[in-house]
C-alpha cells in the first residue's frame, strides 16, 4: 500500500504533484505553460479538485521526469527504470528511504541495520496489532512500528473522522475522551520503546 488508504487519487495526487513542482523550481506560471494547461488547472490539480486525462497526465510526467505511476500513488519511487525501481515496486519504499539502507549498507553501518530489522521483527511477531479483534476491538500493539501505525492514524490523519467517532454530544466531555484516548494511544508508544530497547540490549549482549 502506498499511502494512508483513507486518502483519495486526487489527494495523492495533489500532494505529489505540487511537491515535484517546487522541488524542480518551477513557478505556477511556468509549469503551466510548460505542461500546456491554464494556471486555474493547475490549481485544480494541486488543489485535490480534479484529476487529468491520460494525455495531460503523460504530459506532466515527461515535464517533471517522474513516471505517471507515482504521481498517482501506485508506487513510492519517481525512477522510471533500473534497480531503484525493483526495489521500491517490490518494498513499497521511497527512494529516500530505500537510499537511505543502501548508504546504511554501503557504510557497513550494521548497527543501524540490526535495529531496523529488530523493529521489523517485532512488528511481525506483534500479536497485539495483528489479532486485535480478538482482544475485544482494543487497538493495541506491542512493537514500536505498531503502536507508531496507530498513533499516526488515529492523532494525524483521520482527526475528523475520529471526533465523529468518539463524538458523546458535550463538547467538554468528548474534548476529555480525545485527549485521554490519545494519551492511551502514546503510552503505548513509549512503553513498546522502552520494552524493545530492554529487548534489544539484552539480545545483543555477549555470550558469557
């Protein structure tokens, strides 16, 4: 999955689109005439208000060097061909992030190393986040990565949503569950933090 699967095409689109732009340095003006659209389309588009045609699409891809595919947010990677491509396809990663673990590697960081896959790790062993229905509907996680998943969704990306939600009709008392329901969700945070690094240190201690 590439993006916050409660986001639209037109929002991912919107947000890649306008990021490419000012990352290139391209003004609205000029983008516009080098794309051969109005600047009010433009503003659609970077506005989330509308999507282009394929013809306009293929056009801003070829303007900005990017494939089509990721300004639509089927993939994370903006190279068009070769190993970076693969990767990011088969990973779901951006190139930043896939960058990233390659100077890791290329460094022979392998202390940062073991800790991304320790966090991996416990995200698959993380009983808690997977089997939540389980345990009654509560969303909670054991591992790092899980409590974060929750945290972020439920604090960042869906607040409206969620006020609607935990919505019990007095403003007081609703503004009281959202913040102590928050709160529930980043002690789960620092207790999956602090639990880890015991686990961590206690697995990477030498043999006696």
């Amino acid at each position: 999955m590439v993006e916050q699967t409660k986001n639209t095409c037109e929002q991912v689109f919107g947000k890649r689109l306008r990021e490419l732009r000012k990352e290139n340095g391209y003004t609205i003006d000029q983008f516009a005439d080098m794309v051969g659209i109005s600047k009010s389309t433009l503003g659609y588009y970077e506005n989330d208000k509308r999507m282009p045609d394929i013809e306009i699409l293929a056009r801003i891809a070829n303007v900005l060097n990017v494939n089509a595919d990721y300004l639509i947010g089927r993939t994370n990677t903006t190279a068009q061909k070769g190993k970076m491509k693969t990767v990011c396809e088969f990973t779901g990663l951006s190139d930043r992030a896939a960058e990233f673990l390659s100077e890791l590697v290329k460094k022979k960081d392998y202390a940062k190393l073991e800790i991304i896959n320790h966090l991996f790790l416990e995200l698959c062993q993380d009983y808690d986040f997977y089997y939540h229905e389980q345990n009654g509907g509560e969303e909670a996680a054991s591992s790092i990565l899980g409590a974060l998943f929750y945290y972020f969704d439920k604090c960042l990306y869906q607040d409206n949503e969620w006020e609607d939600f935990i919505d019990v009709g007095v403003v007081e008392r609703t503004h009281l569950l959202r913040t102590a329901y928050k709160q529930y969700l980043f002690d789960q945070v620092t207790r999956a933090v602090r639990n880890s690094a015991h686990d961590y240190a206690e697995y990477m201690k030498p043999l006696e």
